[in-house]
C-alpha cells in the first residue's frame, strides 16, 4: 500500500526544523559505539545519510560522527549536558 500526497503532506505540514550542526554539537565521533550509525535519528539514503535531528550545509550525515542528541530509543541522550525533557 503506497501514501496518498494528501496523507504526506498532512504528516509533514507541522514538521519541526531540523537543528543546525553547531546546535546540536555535531562532531567526529570517539567512539565505535556512540556515532551516528548506530543512533535512532540517523538514515541511510540511496544519495545521502540523514538525520531527523540536525542537517549538516550539505545535508549528508556521516556514519562516523556524532551529535549530543545521539540515542538508541529509550529517550535518554548520553551526551547531552542536561537531561532531556519531553
């Protein structure tokens, strides 16, 4: 079963903007575990990896960096300096 344009543009027509890589402290990971391939936000693409979090200028996230916001789903965000607030 394939979206109807009506149905996406209904999910995306609050969408929040995403954060700017200084924002959320977007940087070269230092270590294997905590980078962005392993976190909840980040996508592999077809053209570019993306992360529902932040957008890099030229919009491709790599693999091997990381961002306070980095998470593997269970609300907490390891790096960030305050907790997280829903």
């Amino acid at each position: 079963m394939t979206a109807s344009m009506d149905r996406y543009d209904c999910l995306v027509s609050d969408h929040p903007d995403k954060m700017t890589p200084e924002e959320a402290n977007f940087r070269e990971a230092n270590s294997s575990r905590l980078r962005c391939a392993s976190c909840i936000h980040w996508y592999r693409g077809l053209e570019h990896d993306v992360c529902e979090v932040m957008r890099p200028p030229d919009e491709q996230v790599p693999w091997n960096y990381v961002c306070d916001f980095w998470t593997v789903g269970d609300g907490q965000h390891p790096l960030h300096k305050e907790p997280a607030h829903a």
